[in-house]
C-alpha cells in the first residue's frame, strides 16, 4: 500500500475486448492497483462537462491478468475530475477525429487532476505531423491529399514509397506502393478518401525487412525500453497487430540522436510517455495517443516496466497536489 493512496482513472476502449496479454493500458491499471490505488474506468462517452468542470460516470474495476475473466465492475460512480480524481490516463486509441478531439478538449478544463498525456500537447501532437518539426531525422517525406502531388513525389524518390492516414493506428491503412502497381491509383484514391484527406508519404526504408521497425518508449523524453519488430514475409508492416515479431533491441549512436533532439520538446509540451519509431536510423512516427509495447518489452527482458511509469506517475501527483494545496494556504 503505498503512503499515500490515488485515484487513477483510464479513458480508454471497451475494457472487455482488450488483448489481455499485449495491452499496455490494462499493464499500467493492473500495476497502478497492485500498488493499492483505486482504478477507475471510463470511456469517453462517460465524458460531460457540469457547472463548468469536467464530471464522467465511471466504473471501478478489479483486474486479473487471465484472459476472458481479466475485468469485475466493482461500483458505478458519478465523479468530478478535478475533486474525486488525482490522475487521468488518456489512453483512448486513434482515430484522432471529431470525437477523440472533443474528449482531449473536456480534459484540457482540468485545473487539480493530473491528465497524462498533457491534452493540449496532444491536440498540438499529431502522430504523424509532430515528427515533422524533426524533419531532418526523417527519411524524404510529403504531406498531400492530391493525387498528382502523390505520383510526383513517388517518381522523384525512384518509383516506390510508403503512404499512411495521418490519423491511424497500428498499421492500419498503411501501403507500400510502387510505380508498376496496376492498382496504385485506385490505393491512392482509397488513401486519400478521392482526395478529401491529407496523408504522408515517405520515402520506403529497405531497412525494415534487413533491421526491422524499432519501437522505443520515452518516458518524460528518457529512454524507458525498446523492441526491434520484423515484418512477416508476406507484410511489409511490421507492427504487431499484423503479425510483426518482437524482437530486443539496444539503442544505437543514431537512436540516441534522436531521442536526445526530442527529449526537451516532449517535456515542454506535456509528452509524459510516449512511443518512436525508427527504420533504419530514420524517425518515421512519434505516438503520443496510447503508445503500445511495453508488455512485449516485459516479456522480452523479464522487467515490469509500467512500474517505473506508475512510480514517477506517483511521485508527479504527489508533488502536484502539494503544491495545490500550498497555494490555497497562500
């Protein structure tokens, strides 16, 4: 039991059709109560703003890890985020659209409740647009929706690219194209929803199939732990949820780069955990929805990592409502 016992609540997805053993949202609530916090969970529809403050309906849960019994709803509770709650994980997957947006809107009316990560550094966040404000870390990239644009900049980087909705997760919507594809223009209208949708196109990285696509966790822009994931032979994703193999890895010279360029960005803009991807010393992708990988991390080198997160999660409320409460006094 620790000294001083939170309340965490979880936005996330339904908590009754995760994938017990990988999900990292449920690693870090089933840490956070084998510390003896209460873990409450919600969806973003729970979500409403009264009297001004952000109020949710949630649940309190209590979690084992098997598979298909993993969950008990113990109580339903009206709460007031910023007078019932201490800390609040927005671990909402993407889509980042209308819906996402307006619940990171609600969360930023939080004044006493912790929100990680910070909301107004996630609507400033995009995936896939952040990374760009490192551009000279990542392989030749466009950001188009108009098809010629697409053709123009794929023939320039010698007839073959990777493009990607700017709002997707775990590999979803993501196609390695090439210039003698018969259906390149039918992908490309698909992509880009007949050219009503920005996406990114990037130069392919070979890499991925020799080195794989490297999956590094940042915690407050420090290095938390990393996985080397290798597309199956008939992918050239590498992400897990389409058959990816996790593999370990160490960070390199070219990694380290990287992180140290992001590191005082990520602070400053309330980027507590976040996750990078990087192929073949190349940074493609800077997750800050609900970055994923640290089950896979535990299992492969035997450590519990979400117990550093809920650790320095601990210690950050802790100091926050200290200084809350000095301030009152004052």
């Amino acid at each position: 039991m620790p000294s001083s016992q939170l309340c965490m609540a979880f936005i996330m997805d339904p908590i009754e059709s995760i994938a017990v053993a990988s999900d990292t949202t449920f690693g870090l609530m089933l840490e956070a109560q084998r510390c003896g916090h209460r873990v409450l969970y919600l969806e973003p529809h729970d979500l409403r703003v009264d009297a001004g403050g952000p109020a949710a309906k949630a649940r309190g849960v209590a979690l084992r890890p098997e598979a298909g019994r993993h969950v008990t709803f113990t109580e339903a509770c009206e709460v007031h985020l910023d007078e019932d709650i201490d800390v609040v994980f927005q671990r909402k997957d993407p889509p980042v659209d209308a819906a996402y947006v307006a619940t990171t809107q609600i969360l930023t009316l939080c004044e006493r409740a912790l929100v990680l990560n910070r909301p107004r550094g996630i609507l400033a966040a995009n995936e896939k647009l952040y990374a760009l404000h490192f551009r000279d870390l990542m392989p030749e990239t466009l950001v188009a929706r108009r098809i010629p644009e697409l053709l123009a900049f794929m023939d320039k980087l010698g007839g073959e690219m990777v493009v990607k909705p700017l709002d997707g997760k775990g590999g979803e919507g993501i196609f390695h194209v090439h210039n003698r594809d018969r259906n390149l223009f039918s992908i490309l209208e698909q992509v880009t929803q007949f050219e009503r949708r920005w996406i990114m196109a990037q130069r392919y990285l070979s890499a991925v199939r020799s080195e794989g696509d490297k999956r590094i966790l940042l915690l407050e822009g420090e290095p938390l732990g990393a996985l080397t994931r290798i597309p199956s032979e008939r992918e050239h994703r590498a992400n897990l949820h389409v058959g990816g193999r996790a593999e370990p890895a160490e960070l390199d010279a070219a990694d380290r780069r990287i992180v140290e360029r992001l590191a005082p960005a990520l602070r400053r803009d309330g980027l507590f955990f976040v996750g990078i991807d990087v192929i073949g010393g190349y940074l493609t992708e800077v997750n800050v929805t609900s970055p994923t990988g640290i089950r896979e991390m535990d299992a492969l080198y035997g450590k519990t990592l979400e117990s550093e997160v809920i650790g320095r999660v601990e210690e950050l409320a802790a100091a926050r409502i200290g200084s809350l409460t000095n301030s009152k006094k004052h």
